[in-house]
C-alpha cells in the first residue's frame, strides 16, 4: 500500500470548524460504531474507546483516503439529550488548526470486505459534563477541510451514559450516601472557601464521605514523588487499588496525618481563586492538655467541571500558645 501526501498548494489550514454535514453516501457503504469495551464511563480522563467499522456492501471496490493523523479522516456529532450539540475537544482543535502536509494512504474494500480501527471519542469532543448523550462517527472518504462538501459516510447512533466517579471507600466500597439522611451527596458548585469549610467541619464530626466528597484523591496520591512513580506504571485497576489504599491510610491517619487531624477550631484567613485554580488559607488550632498548636494550611484547589476539587496541601507549624 502506497503511502501518498498533499502537495504545499493543497495544504489544509484549519480554524476550528464545526460540521452540520448530515447526508448519507450511498446506502452499500456501511459505517458501524459500537464500543471497544462497553463499561459504565465516567467523567475523568479515561479513554473512551470506539471501535469503527466500515463496510462495502456494493458490488464495486470502494476506495477512499486515510490519513495517518486520523482527525482529517474521522469526526464525531456528539450531542445532548436536548439535541445540543457537544464542543470540539481542544486537542482536535488544535490539530486541524495547524498548517501541515496531510499524509495519507489510499486504501481499498473489496466487496463484501470490512475495515476496523479504534478511535478514542475524548480526542473529539469536550465532554465535561456528566449526562446522556447520543453520538455519530463520520468517515471522510476525501479527507476533511475547511471547505469540505463531500457527503461523509455516516455510522449508525450509540448511547453514552457518562457519570460522576462513586467516592471509594474501604475495601473499595463506593460511598455515594450521606450517612446522617440516606441522601445521596452530590458535589456542587460552592467557592473554594466553602468547599475548605465544609471538608474541615467533616472531620470535626468523623463524617468521611462528606470529608473525602471534594478531595481529588487521585492529585493526592500524586504529590508524593514516589506513589506518582508507582501510579504512573499501575493498570487501572491498580490505580483503583492505589486509590483506596490511600483512602483508607488517611482514615487510620497512617500517612498525611496533616490532612486527617481534627482542629479545635479553625479560621479561612484567605481565599484567592480564578477561573480554574485556587488557593484558601485557614489557620487551625489543636488542643491538647496544656497547649494549643497552631498551624497555617494552605489548600489548591482546581475547577473541574463547575466544581472545586481539592489538589494539594501544604502546612506550616506556627507554634503553640
């Protein structure tokens, strides 16, 4: 198979287009989507993988053009139960954006013959809500650009249902309830002064799903040189272990004591925040028989999808009194 590409007078320049194309080719070519490993998706950054499958059914070869950066080759319509149309990932953006030679193979289906790749639908579309969605794969059999008007070939629909990742907690059982109402906890959009607030009265009162509801556990485990190293070459499933492991240290105040120890009392001193990241600082005090301790926190946060997440720490000893 010969490997082609486009000359500088074809050079693709994109700017960031957006696709209302919605002819069918002719029926016989048959685009099929279905997903690599159906599973329940959730909003961090986990792939979510489609297997793309197009199929001759006509009694004629059909030959079309595909690009090794697949982007100029295939687009997704991911839209909205309300029909909204979801927004183009950055990373897609920014690889149509670019000036470059599209190189390209010319490749064949015989009748009756299929061809199969996976494509990863994160790289397509900004998916930062939790919700259902219904979304189409389209194949460019000319490559796309920023005139396209070629008719794509397009799949059949999937559903996909992305949700909140439950609180995992010990013995990785998810905790989703409040312990107090039964009531389901569910993060939401309060500043990051607030979330410090809410997360530290938790402890006070031993309540760990509240506490650990706007901890990234994930950044947590990070910050350690050594755990990111581990984390880094863990499967999913390790990372899960990983996750809960730590969890469960932290409750047992076995590691990052800081974090676990209940003040007496505590002040937010500062709260400094933009659009996606934040910091809030609280003075605390621990009592003991004789003495109180003093310590400044300061807590990162990050924005994530309307709600702030809690990143990082650090402490600084003050004394006693």
């Amino acid at each position: 198979m010969k490997f082609r590409y486009i000359f500088p007078a074809l050079l693709i320049i994109f700017l960031g287009v957006s696709f209302t194309v919605e002819a069918q080719t002719d029926s016989g070519i048959a685009l099929n989507i279905r997903y690599f490993d159906r599973r329940v998706f959730h909003l961090d950054e986990e792939p979510i993988f489609i297997n793309i499958t197009l199929t001759n059914n006509t009694p004629a070869p059909f030959r079309f053009r595909f690009a090794d950066e697949r982007a100029f080759s295939v687009d997704f319509d991911v839209r909205t139960n309300a029909n909204r149309p979801v927004e183009a990932a950055d990373l897609l953006i920014r690889r149509r954006s670019q000036s470059q030679q599209v190189f390209f193979r010319e490749l064949t289906i015989e009748t009756g013959e299929s061809f199969s790749f996976v494509e990863d639908l994160r790289h397509y579309a900004a998916l930062t809500e939790s919700g259902t969605y219904v979304i189409q794969a389209r194949i460019f059999p000319e490559l796309f650009t920023a005139s396209t008007i070629a008719q794509p070939v397009l799949s059949n629909r999937q559903i996909l249902d992305l949700r909140h990742r439950p609180l995992i907690g010990p013995e990785g059982i998810p905790l989703e309830l409040d312990v107090e109402t039964n009531a389901i906890l569910v993060r939401e959009g309060i500043p990051p002064d607030e979330v410090i607030s809410y997360m530290i009265i938790a402890r006070q009162q031993s309540q760990w799903e509240k506490f650990f509801l706007y901890m990234d556990l994930e950044a947590m485990v990070s910050r350690d040189p050594q755990r990111r190293r581990q984390w880094l070459a863990e499967s999913e499933e390790g990372r899960q272990r990983m996750i809960a492991r730590y969890r469960q240290d932290l409750q047992n105040a076995s590691v990052d004591d800081d974090i676990s120890a209940i003040p007496t009392d505590f002040t937010i001193e500062r709260t400094v925040y933009n659009a996606r990241t934040g910091t809030v600082t609280v003075l605390k005090e621990f009592a003991h028989r004789t003495f109180t301790e003093l310590k400044r926190y300061t807590w990162h946060l990050e924005r994530r999808n309307d709600v702030w997440m809690v990143v990082d720490y650090s402490v600084v000893n003050l004394g006693t009194r």
